[in-house]
C-alpha cells in the first residue's frame, strides 16, 4: 500500500466532533486466504478516550477485529460501510472505507468514535477527495 499517502491522507483529516481512532488495515492475500493487520500501519487518535485505546489494542491482538471486517459488508462487498446512531444495540460509531490502487483492494481506511453520529457521509466525502488525490481510490457509502 502506498504508505506515503496513507499518511498524508491521516494528516490532513480532521475530527472535531469528539473523541474517535482513525487507523489503517492493510489487506493482503496470502495463498488465497485473504488477511488484515493494523500492525505496522498508520493511526491517529483524536481526542483519546479509555475505549478507543481499548479498541486499537484489540485490532492489534485480537483475530476477531480483523475477522469483523473480512466477513463485513466492507471486504464482502468492497464498498464503505458505516455503523450510526439509528443502528440497535450500537455503542460506538465507524465508517470502513476501503481504499484501492487501481482496481486492487489494498487496505481499509477506519474511522471509530466513541458516540456514534447519525451518519458519516461528510467524512466519507473528504476521505474519497483525499484518496482521489493521493492516487487511490474507493467505493460508494451505504446508508
């Protein structure tokens, strides 16, 4: 993945609505097993919170994080998804935005706060602008 422009992209977006972790998954398929890891990629925290920390901790030790979005709607069908306010039983929010070289999937980019919004179609916007200018590029939001 082009972590040049990983990090300009991580740089550059901003959150002011609170306390959230925006991180990158690198997606690799080894022998056709399809893997994600955290480990080694770009983070940022933006005003840290106990759960947020508790949450990256996780994506970097625990398979289910990373199973979570290789069974997802994000790797299933490589489009953004985002989990809101209006969703049951949801106590943080996200948006999984994945990001493509050309036609292939290279990682996901995820956005996690600790109150969910009722939706993250601006954020899905600046980061589809960001990518675009970065040379990458990514796939609708569902609503």
């Amino acid at each position: 993945m082009n972590s040049e422009g990983i990090e300009n992209i991580m740089n550059e977006f901003i959150y002011k609505k609170g306390s959230a972790l925006f991180q990158c998954w690198q997606y690799k398929l080894d022998q056709g097993n399809p893997s994600l890891t955290v480990e080694g990629q770009p983070f940022r925290f933006y005003k840290k919170c106990i759960g947020l920390e508790r949450y990256r901790t996780d994506c970097l030790t625990k398979d289910e994080s990373q199973q979570y979005l290789l069974d997802g709607l994000p790797a299933e069908e490589r489009i953004a998804y985002q989990r809101t306010s209006g969703d049951p039983n949801q106590f943080m929010g996200q948006l999984v935005v994945p990001v493509y070289e050309g036609k292939k999937l290279v990682g996901f980019i995820e956005l996690t706060t600790h109150k969910p919004k009722k939706d993250y179609a601006d954020e899905f916007l600046r980061l589809s602008s960001l990518l675009k200018r970065e040379g990458l590029a990514t796939k609708g939001l569902t609503v």
